[in-house]
C-alpha cells in the first residue's frame, strides 16, 4: 500500500468510527503535511483518494471537508432476486426500441439512458488526435490494421492489463465495435441456437436481446443487488440444466450496481471451471470503481482459458468512437474470426486516436478525475432519492459505475411511471427492460452520471412526484 | 446526354470503327473547340470522358491519344458458370482465413487483397475533417447520432439517391459499419436458419461466410462474367426451391467483375417480385464505374420494397472508416433494430468525418479522379495478363470496380498457385474461395487497384511464370 492509501485510510477510519463528522475540515494539506512528515503530494493524493470515495469534498479555495453523511441506516437495499428458475425465450419486445428512441435525446433529462454525460470525457484531446494521428497515417495502414488490429492500442490494453497483475497475451486481444460486438461475438462463439445461457436477475437489456437474436434461452439466477450472483443457486440451477455459457457483469452490474467481492468471483470461476462453462464476463465498467483499487475480474482467477473478458473505452474515454475489445481465452482466435466475417475491423480512425491518447499519458489523470465525478453524482443522486421518492423506496450502493436500482413501493408501476415522465421531458429505464418475464414492474435503473446537467434535481423531484401520484392511483 | 458525353461518344464510335487507331493522337482542346463551336470546358470533359472508359490516354504536354489497343479479339471471355442446382451449406474452412492473414500486408504485392490501393483516396482532407469535426463536436451528439445516426450523413446519401433518379425516405436509410455489416443484418432480416439463399457463381466468400454464419445454404446460380446472374437458370431454380432471398452484385461484380444490363436488372426485379423474394443487392462498387454515367441499381426499379440496396464509403472514398448504409425498403425499421443489438452504431467520428467531407464538395472531383486511375489500372492489367500469363489464360471485361476474373488453362491448381506466390511475397486469390464446392479451381480474382505498386509488373510476370511451371506439373 502506497503512503498516500495508508493515510487516506486512517482518515477514512476516523470518518467511519465518527471522530470525523459531516461538514468537518480536514486538515490543511500544509498543516498535515508538517504534522505527519509526509510530502505535500502524498498529503493531496490521501485527500483526492478519499474524494474519489465519497468521503470528503473539495470546497473552492477552502480546503477538503467530510461530506453530508449519507446516513446509511436509512437506506434499505433491494431483496436480492428470486427468478423462477426455468430457462425462458426471451422476448422483450418493443418497449426496449420505444426507450432507445428518447434517451438519447437531449430533449429528455436522460435518468433513463445508458451513457453518462459525455462532458464527462477528454474530447477535445481526442479530437485533436483523431486529427493529427490520420494526418500523417499511412495509407497502407488503412488495411493493414482491419486486422488483427492496431498493434500500439492492443499493446496498451495488454499493458493495462499488467498493471493490474493479469498476463494476456497480446494474440488474445480482439478489438471490436464497442463491447456490443465482442459480447454478441463471445455469446455467438460459444453457443448453438437452443442453448440455455445463464444471466443475472435482472441483467442488461442488452443480454437479452442478443440471447433473442441468436435464438438462446435465457436462465436467470438470483442475484444480489449488493454482491452480484448468488453461488449457491448458480450451482443448484447447473444441477438443474445443461448451460452453455454465463453472462455476468461481476462488477457495478447494469442495471443492479452490485459488485461481486473477490471470494465470491473465486467461487464462480471455480464452480465454471469444473463444469467447463464458458463466462463472458462484461467487464466494461472496470475502470469506474470509487474504492481504492480496481476489483480483480474474474479473468484473472481463470486458469482454464474459459472466461472471455470484455472490455470498453466507451464507457471510460471515448463514447462513440466505438472501440472495445474481447481478451478471448480459447475462444479467441474464433471471435476474431467472426469478427472479420461481420464487421471486419472497428473504425481504424477510432483505435488511432485512443492509441495515441494512451501513448501520450493523462488516461490515469482523467480516470481519477471522472470516478471523482461519478462519486460525487452518487452523493447527490441518492440524496434526491432519499429527498423526493416515495416512503418506502430502497436502492443500491454502487461501489461504482453510474447505475442506481430503485425498488419503489410495490403499487407503482415503473412502465406507466415511464409514459408519465417521458411526457414531461424525462426519460426513465423501467424495471421490466431487465427481465424475460417483465418482473421488477416497481424498480427503475436511474443513471446518475448526469448529475451536473442542470436539469437532474427538478427531474427527481418530478419523477417523485409522479410516482407518489401513481401510488395513490 | 450532356454535350461532352454526346462528343466523346463520336469519338468513340470513331476508335470503335476503325477510323481512329491506337497511337492517333486526337484533335487538340483548342482546334476541337475551333471546329466543332464548342467550349474548350466540354471538349475537356468529354477527352476526360474517354480517359475514363479507358479508350485514350493522356501524354504530359502532349494530348490525348487513342490508347494501345486491347485488342478484343485476343481476349477471351471465361465461360459462363455452370453450377450444379443444389442447395448446398457452406463450408470454406480456414482457406480464406490464411487468405486474409496476408493479403493486406505490405510485405506481400497485393494482387490477392479485396481493397484498391489506399493511396487512390483524399486521405488527407478526411483527416482534416475528422480533427476538426471532432474539436468542436457538441458533446451530446455522441450519444444522439448513435440512432438514427449522423442526420447530415444520411441526408448526403438521400441526396445521391435522387441524383440518380431514385427517391428514398431519409428513414429508409440505415448506416452500418461498413457494408458488411448491412450485408450481414439485411441476410439475417430476411431469412431464418435452414433457408436457401440464391448467390451468384462464383461469388463474394464474404457472403458464403455469412450464410455459413447464419446456418443458410447456398444455391449458386449460373453466372455470365459479363453481364452477372443468368435470369432464366434462376427462374428454373426458383421453380425447383424455396428460396428465401438472393444476395447479388449487379455491378462489377465481386470477383467476375461481370454488370448486369438494365434490362437483365429489370427482369431479375420482375421475377422476385412475383415470388416476393428479397434482394440483397451488393452495391458497393456503385460509384467505380467506367461507362459514361452510373449504372441504375435494381434497388431503382423496385416497386414493393423488396430490394435491399447496401453502399459503403470504403471502396470510394473512406477505407477504415467502416461507414457503409443499408436502403432497406421494407425490412429498414428492423435491420435498424438489429444494429443497435449488434454494434449500436458506427463510429461517430468516422461519420462526421465522412458528412464534413461530402458537406464541402470535391467529392464528385475524386471520384472522377478515382475512376480514371482504375479504368486506366485495368488496361494495364489486362495488358500484363496477356504478356505474362500462359497461352489460353481468358479474363472477363469488367466495366467498373478493380477485380479481373482470370480463367488459368485447366491443368493450373490456383491454390497451388497461391501457396507459391505467397512464398514469392505476392498475394493471391484462388477461385476456390468463390464456390461453396471448391470449383473454378484454375481461376483468380485479380485486384488491378494496386497498378500504381511498382511491384506490380515484376510480380504479374512472376506469377505468370509460376502458373506456367505449374502446368508443366
């Protein structure tokens, strides 16, 4: 553990044990830094560390401050899940493309929407290299890169990889048209049409649309909405049927937030591994984690080359340039192949731009900064929850990402709240876009990574509202 | 017909007859503008005109002149194919894999690639476009243009639509990334697993890879390498089979290089219209053509929305952008619907890229430009075969795009061929990639868009001389 951990740490203790209250002010970081001997820097990065955590806040030319307790006994969690336990056809029908249609809007307040704010990210600098880097391209690398991909951006991903103590071979590394490719690519390779896949309850739209698509059957397995998949009944429900594949979001789970702890992810691997079952793990979150480090993902634990971990720069650096990748374990060299059958490459101006970027530095600088933002959105999502929802409303306590599970009282119906919302200019994600049997009819997936559109606190109190009127409907 | 088109169809006639032969150099722009009361602009366009058909040639400070002739008469066309009628599935195995693991490195002469040289295109513009497009990007476009896509983009499609006589909705355009991708959803669109699938023989691998993908089986129709698919064998075969769509290349065929006349387009249209079976209508070499105007896409002649009419911007302007469209007439919500499961979107950039471009004109210059290099490539090409490549090697005329269809004396294994050819650092693709049984075992696709290589010649003469050993077993 580096100095500054160790510090930030210590304070962290002493907000928990209540030493440190809400409002209080730590430390200057020259005071500190006098008092404890440490460099001003360590001092600054403890303090940046704690904000990233939603700890403590940076007031403008005042110094850092502990924040507004979030009061933790107030806000209950969602029950974890209990599906049925029969493997289904997914249909989810037209409610999901009537959603699509309006979220993306800048009409709509977008709680409904899948992105967070795109001001959020380095555009500017980006473009700047989209430019320079095509500028001076050489030609012959217009298709010579369609395959197997721009070798600078697949050596950053198996450097980044390092870093965080997972050896993949760079051969291993499919780059795709965003994590959507390489899920559908991973789901294609790995089953037949028929096959029984195991998801999470509730899981991302998007898993289910593409089981539709390749004619699978979904089979979802109860899940927590703090810790993600439940083991025990993963391991009943492998009793039960013949599964082909598990799709899992191990960590920040759209639409859940719930992160698997690391024993559990062992669990899973383990308990896969002895029944040769592939896991595509949807890991495109990763980088979004307001804790102190990156959770291992389960491909790290996987001695067997059957978890195929997808990643994304949508979600952390560059939304729309549509660049995303499969570390493919056995199945790689097949999902490349699939790849060059369907798509053939991701745009070779894209992977040149983020591979300049990550050559260049400031990707960690920008990280840092945007977990701070999405922590402090949390912060203040769930205060407007806790200020404008109904009595009664539990939710979820991501450890990162930008997805909040609402569980509302059992009365509201969160496909009327969304007609009722989307007339007022606010675009909701109901509970129903996240299962095979339109189950989670009371919950809402609300994306608190808008939080600094000026929009986002009258919206919640709308979306109250409304709710509280349906309640009483 | 323009007044430059009606003189240089004089001209031709001229060359045609006889009465103008190769080496005659034409009347100078000035006397011709004297003499005929035309301006210098249309004698200009119309010397340009024949330059681009391939029928003279421009000296340095010189003149036009007619070019070495080609000599019809020693030019043999392949015979038509003659497919066995029966449905097959697909299985071309790792051939085409190996393929394209060489034929787009610079190490290897590219007479094998699918691409044009990359050097034919205004790669620096569009890199101007992409820096400064993306630099000052309205950040909430970069979820907004994920669906429907880059309005300005799709209304530039529109636009070159109606130039062409053809009136498409703005909603019946579907950008993809590139064409493969349209390819790919407008097949799954269209068919369920099982389905037969009508191509083209000997046609495009990437289309016997996507019926093998989608678990469809192929039913080759005889096919004239140079006026396209042969109505009445399919007529016979839609009397014989279910067939539940056909995937053709109407123009420029990939890889006969064989167009289909308007009438031959009319007739085709008829007969799926009366058995309402889609056309998948592969158009992306639309804008390479060599004739004095754009041939009418089928899609054009279409009355109930069965044709699916698929362009890209890689082969005549954007390599590695991976911007294609899909018009899908009737089937256009849903392949929508499937590309935001697949991929969502293509790049945003690339989009932008490619709609700054078309915004600011020079387009049409390019592909004037463009089509003049090729036709001019094609001439080479064709000379090169003749000298270089054994006695009774017969090739197809193609009036557009940059694939010349070779047909070997029979005793010559492309394969063999290829497998020798890479060794000598040229690139190859044998016949056998085109068939789902392995036929045309003594044919090639040659890819004249790499003339400009200065490889070219010494590897056209290397390869002639290995299919001559090669024939000597």
């Amino acid at each position: 553990m580096n100095l500054y951990e160790r510090y930030a740490n210590e304070i962290a203790e002493l907000i928990r044990s209540g030493m440190l209250r809400p409002g209080d002010r730590l430390p200057s970081v020259r005071a500190a830094s006098a008092a404890r001997g440490l460099s001003r820097t360590t001092i600054f990065e403890a303090y940046y560390l704690l904000e990233t955590r939603g700890l403590v806040e940076a007031r403008s030319r005042s110094g850092y401050y502990v924040k507004g307790d979030l009061a933790p006994a107030e806000i209950t969690a969602p029950d974890d899940s209990r599906p049925n336990g029969r493997a289904r056809t997914v249909d989810i029908g037209q409610l999901i493309f009537e959603l699509l249609g309006s979220l993306n809007r800048r009409e709509f307040v977008p709680l409904g929407s899948a992105f967070p704010s795109p001001s959020l990210f380095p555009l500017t600098r980006l473009a700047r290299h989209l430019g320079s880097e095509m500028r001076d391209f050489d030609p012959w690398r217009l298709v010579e890169d369609l395959a197997p991909g721009n070798e600078a951006l697949r050596r950053h991903i198996v450097l980044r990889y390092a870093m965080d103590g997972m050896v993949i071979a760079p051969t291993e590394v499919v780059l795709t048209n965003g994590a959507m490719e390489g899920l559908n690519l991973s789901l294609q390779a790995v089953t037949r049409p028929g096959n029984v896949v195991v998801v999470e309850s509730p899981t991302f739209y998007a898993a289910l649309q593409a089981l539709d698509r390749l004619q699978l059957r979904a089979l979802e397995v109860a899940t927590s909405p703090a810790c993600g998949i439940d083991i025990d009944a993963l391991a009943a429900a492998l009793k039960r049927h013949r599964v082909a594949a598990c799709w899992l979001m191990p960590h920040f789970q759209n639409p859940l937030g719930s992160s698997m702890p690391d024993d559990r992810k062992k669990a899973l691997v383990a308990l896969l591994a002895e029944h040769e079952i592939p896991l595509i793990e949807d890991d495109v979150y990763a980088e979004l984690y307001f804790g102190a480090k990156k959770p291992l993902p389960a491909k790290a634990l996987d001695a067997k080359g059957l978890v195929i971990h997808c990643g994304s720069f949508s979600k952390c650096l560059a939304p729309g340039y549509r660049v995303g990748w499969v570390s493919g374990g056995r199945f790689a060299a097949k999902i490349e192949q699939m790849r060059l059958m369907y798509t053939l490459s991701p745009a070779i101006p894209s992977e040149a731009a983020i591979a300049a970027y990550l050559d260049r530095g400031g990707y960690d600088r920008h990280l840092r900064r945007l977990r701070a933002a999405l922590a402090r959105y949390l912060a203040i999502a769930m205060e407007a929850v806790q200020t404008h929802f109904p009595a009664g409303t539990r939710m979820s306590a991501p450890q990162g990402g930008y997805f909040l599970w609402l569980e509302l009282p059992e009365s509201v119906d969160t496909t009327k709240l969304h007609a009722l919302a989307r007339e007022r200019g606010i675009s909701l994600a109901p509970g129903p876009l996240f299962s095979t049997d339109r189950r989670s009819m009371h919950c809402l997936r609300l994306n608190y990574g808008h939080c600094g559109d000026r929009r986002f606190a009258a919206a919640m109190q709308t979306v109250g509202q409304l709710a509280a009127a349906l309640m009483q409907g």
